[in-house]
C-alpha cells in the first residue's frame, strides 16, 4: 500500500519542475522532539500552550516563562537530524526540491545540511530587543536568566529580550511572507509530519496545485491532497529518495 503511493509521489516529483516541502513536528518527532497533537505523546497534552509560550506569559510573567516555556526551547537543541531531515537536504542537493518551509524550531534542518529554509513560526538561535530590535545569540538570554536577570535586558538600550520563536500572540515573521509567495508560483508541495491545524500556515497547501502529504495521523487536507502516505517520515522519504535516485 505504502510502496504504490510512494511510486505515485515519485511520479508527480518527477513531473514537477518546482517542488517544495512543508515540514511540521512529525518530522523530528524520530529525533526525540515531541510533536503537539499526536494522542498521549502530543505536547500540548501535557502542557498548556498558553501558559508555556504566549506572550502575554512573556511580558506579563516573565518568571513562569523562564521557569517553563523557555526551558522548553532550550531542551531541543542537542537532538540530532533523522533520516527525514538527510533525505530532504539530499533531495535538495540533487536539484529534487527548492525549498524547505518549516514550522518547527529546532535547527534540525540546517543541522542535516538543507540550505533554503524557511522558518515561518521562527527559530531557536537568536533573541532580540524588543524596543530596538537588536539580535543576540540566544545564549545571552540563556546566561541572562541563569544569572538571575529575568526578563533578560538588552545591554544597548535595556529593552526587553525575547527568543525569536513565534509564540500565540504573535505575528510571523518575514519568512511566512516569504512562503508564501513561493508556494504560490510552485508546481507541487510536499507536506511531512504536519497536523495542519495551524493558520495561517495551514493554509498553504490551499495555494499548491498539487500536494502530497505523508504523515501518521490524520490532517486537515488529507481529502483535497493528490497523494497521501500515511507512514513515519523517515522511512518514507528514504524510500522516496531510493526510488528517485535509481534514476539519476
Ligand atoms: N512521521 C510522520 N508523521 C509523524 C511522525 C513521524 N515520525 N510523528 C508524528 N507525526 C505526525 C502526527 O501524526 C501529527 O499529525 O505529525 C503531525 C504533527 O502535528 P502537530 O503536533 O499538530 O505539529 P505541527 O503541525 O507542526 O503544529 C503546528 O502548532 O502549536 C503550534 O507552533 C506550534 O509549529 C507548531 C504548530
């Protein structure tokens, strides 16, 4: 069952001369980062993301979010790229794809070598001022708050830091813009490891004239996608890229 759909999504890869990859939480999830929806090991099932990462926590109560959310983005960044992460930077390399969008934080995508990535809910290696928009490695937001400065100020004007990561409240950054001009002139979007739950990001497969979607569970444009295979990213992409390279 898998292998036909995969033979069908090599076949529209084949055909397209402008593909792109969406990726979501499902495609690190084989690197030990858990995602937010999936039953029982979803994060939001333990966590409230309005407590954790909300801005209004941020500027509000800037102790809880040290204490929780923050943690939280720091907890991700020894993991390690899976295969999904190694055959989409492959895939790249080999002229396959153009781009990868992201809604996750990780780094993983830079880390397995992908060289266009577009990180449309922001990342977890910078913060900045928010009165003058200074950026600083988020590790000086790291020391700040082990040394007790909490919330974190700017050394240039003593404006508030914050982690670049797009938490509820916020608008996104320039890479969604970014986005989603590029899927709009795409011929085919390829979507891993994403609920699409979230706008407005969810609602860029609209855009795509084709769409293939490999994922676990379900997601919200399984009945309008070309193609869906539902399987765990890595193993799939691996085979997508086995078939694709037999004929290189
Ligand atoms: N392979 C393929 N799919 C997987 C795997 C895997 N190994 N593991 C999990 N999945 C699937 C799940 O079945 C689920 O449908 O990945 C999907 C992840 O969905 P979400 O947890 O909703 O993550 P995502 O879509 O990235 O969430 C979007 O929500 O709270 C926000 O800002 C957060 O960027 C995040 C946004």
């Amino acid at each position: 069952m898998i292998d036909k759909s995969v033979k069908e999504a090599c076949e529209m890869i084949k055909k397209s001369n402008n593909t792109l990859v969406l990726t979501g939480a499902g495609i690190s999830t084989e690197s030990g980062i858990p995602d937010f929806r999936s039953p029982n090991t979803g994060l939001w099932e333990k966590i409230d993301p309005m407590e954790a990462l909300s801005t209004s926590i941020l500027l509000n109560r800037p102790e809880k979010f040290y204490k929780k959310g923050f943690k939280m983005l720091l907890s991700m960044s020894d993991a390690k790229p899976n295969k999904a992460h190694i055959a989409l930077a492959n895939m790249e390399e080999m002229g396959i794809i153009k781009a990868v969008i992201t809604q996750n934080i990780d780094n993983l995508h830079q880390k397995a070598g992908s060289k266009y990535v577009l990180e449309v809910h922001g990342n977890t290696r910078t913060g900045s001022c928010m009165m003058c928009g200074k950026k600083v490695d988020l590790k000086i937001l790291e020391q700040k708050n082990q040394n007790g400065e909490i919330p974190p100020k700017c050394n240039s004007c003593n404006g508030i830091l914050r982690p670049d990561v797009v938490m509820f409240g916020d608008q996104l950054p320039e890479d969604f813009n970014t986005a989603w001009n590029i899927v709009n002139k795409c011929e085919l979007l390829i979507v891993v490891g994403s609920s699409l739950t979230i706008a407005p990001v969810s609602y860029l497969p609209q855009m795509a004239p084709r769409v293939i979607i490999i994922n676990l569970g379900e997601t919200s444009f399984d009945r309008y996608a070309d193609v869906v295979i539902k399987g765990k990213a890595g193993k799939v992409l691996t085979k997508i890229l086995d078939e694709l390279r037999k004929e290189v």
